[in-house]
C-alpha cells in the first residue's frame, strides 16, 4: 500500500480526541438525515494511511516496554501508567478496525493481531488482579516486543491490500444485516453481544478517521450516535466479564437481555443503514457497481476478538 504524504498535526490531534470519545454516552444524539456511505478507494486509502501514521507516531516500542516490565515486576500499573497503556492499546485497536475495515481479506494481519489480543487481556487482567494471568500476557508481549517481531508487524502492516468500493460497501452492509439478525435472537449470548459490539466500534472508527480528514456534520453524527451505542455496550460488557469471571453466569452459553436502551438504537441504526442501502442498490444511475455474482460472506473471526 502506497502511503501519501503524511497527515499533520492538527489531523493526528483531532483523531486522539475522536478515540478519546468513542466511547461517550450523548443521551439525546440521533442519527442524521442521510446517512454517509459512498466511500471510494481513494478515500479509504487515506483513511487507512492516516490511521497507520496514527499508530506508528503514538506506539513507541520503548514505552511499551517499559509498561510491561513494571507489569512483569508488581502485577499491577499506577494511574498514570494505567492511562499511558490505554492510549497506546487505544492506537493498536484503532488500526486494527481500519485493517479490517479497508483490507482485501477484511482481517487484521497475523502478528499484529495477535499483539493487541496479547495487550487487551493483559489489560484485562491487571484491572481484575489476576496476577498469574498478568505474567503470562507480559511475558507474551515481551516476545512480540523482541526486535525482530515488531518489525514483521510493521512489514506486514505495511503489506495490507486495500478493497474496491464495492467490497467495502457489501462488507459494511454485510455487518449491518449481521447486528439486524442478532437483534432477533432471543438466545443471545455475551460472546455474541460481544462480537455486535465489534461491529459499532469498528463503524465508529470509519467514521471517526473520515470525520477527521474531511469534517463534515453528517459524519459527526454518525459518529457520535456510534459511540453512545459503544459506551452503552462498553459498560454492559464490563459487567458481563466480571459476571463470568465470577461463575455467575456463562459466557458462551447464557441467554441474555438485551436493555431496551441498547435495543432501540441499534434497531433504528439497522432499519435506517439497511432500507438506505435496499433503495440505493435498485436506483438508476446508482454509482455503487452491482457485483457479479453473490460476494462470499465475511468469515465468522471478522466478528470476533479475533479479527
């Protein structure tokens, strides 16, 4: 992938306090009229591009190991630390959606998707005081931090193929249809909740690296309405983990509720993305090119920790 010049500060700026707020419950922000979708190579290009140089200038190998040397040594980071260690885990799963997002294969490489599984349940345990699940992630990160892996990571990053239009659009929708048809599961699981919530905050993230290109107020809201759906689950999530991790309730196999707050949004996110798309995929003159044939559907580790 031809990277072009790079990004400037004020971009790079508004993109750390896009992240920052993925997450943030506005309780009143609605979706916009028009929902933006057209996207085209070039754009996805630069949104791709903008997220490597995101990654590239704030995950400095250095810092990371020394976040995981304290971890190897107490089991546990100040708050200070604890913030820096978000932010840099907050770059690597910003680029991992953007590999997903733009990429041929719709998968983060094999290296670098291993590091951010490695850093968030590393996270995961040092919050919850697990302290032998702690050494052995800082131990595995360790490795991924040897000189020779975090230069595969870069080279494979580097490598990624970026999709036609047409295959991010089909992909996109293809999420969108997921989240509608899991809406109606009446056996929903956490694992599934979990892997709906990886659809939001991937779309999140597209909207997020778009806005910050080429502000626009459509995108905003998309934007916004996102991370209110993302901080909502975010939370739930949170729960559901420790509720596992507690032996109160199955992670894999539980049914659970979905709350009516969660429920109503994604519904209208789905009808309004999913009948936008039914009309635009029959319109004439229609600038979205119609496929051959049937696309192949995504395979099942795009929706989950996985991807």
């Amino acid at each position: 992938m031809s990277v072009p010049t790079a990004f400037s500060p004020e971009v790079l700026g508004a993109l750390f306090e896009a992240v920052e707020m993925d997450d943030v419950v506005d309780p009143v922000v609605s979706l916009p009229d028009t929902i933006p979708t057209a996207c085209d190579q070039d754009e996805m290009r630069r949104c791709l591009a903008l997220c490597i140089q995101f990654w590239r200038e704030g995950a400095i190998r250095a810092d990371l190991k020394t976040l995981v040397n304290a971890l190897l040594w107490t089991g546990d980071l100040p708050p200070k630390d604890r913030r820096r260690y978000k932010l840099i885990r907050a770059r690597y799963k910003h680029l991992r959606f953007a590999l997903v997002l733009y990429g041929t294969q719709h998968r983060a490489p094999a290296l670098f998707r291993a590091t951010v599984v490695a850093m968030g349940h590393l996270q995961d345990a040092y919050r919850n005081n697990r302290r032998s699940a702690v050494l052995g992630y800082a131990l595995a990160l360790r490795v991924l931090m040897t000189r020779a892996i975090w230069w595969a990571v870069h080279r494979e990053v580097a490598r990624v193929r970026i999709d036609d239009a047409a295959g991010f659009h089909d992909y996109r929708r293809g999420e969108i249809a997921r989240l509608d048809q899991w809406l109606a599961d009446p056996s929903l699981t956490a694992h599934r909740f979990h892997a709906m919530r990886k659809i939001v905050s991937r779309l999140v993230s597209f909207y997020d690296t778009r806005r910050c290109i080429e502000p626009d107020n459509c995108s905003l809201r998309m934007s916004r309405y996102l991370s209110a759906i993302n901080g909502l689950m975010g939370e739930m999530h949170d729960d559901l983990v420790e509720r596992a991790m507690v032996g109160q309730q199955d992670y894999y196999r539980d049914a659970l509720v979905l709350p009516s707050d969660i429920h109503k949004r994604l519904r209208a996110l789905t009808k309004a993305y999913l009948g936008l798309h039914h009309n635009q995929d029959r319109a004439p003159g229609s600038s979205l090119r119609q496929p051959a044939g049937p696309r192949p559907a995504p395979a099942l580790h795009a929706y989950t920790d996985e991807a």
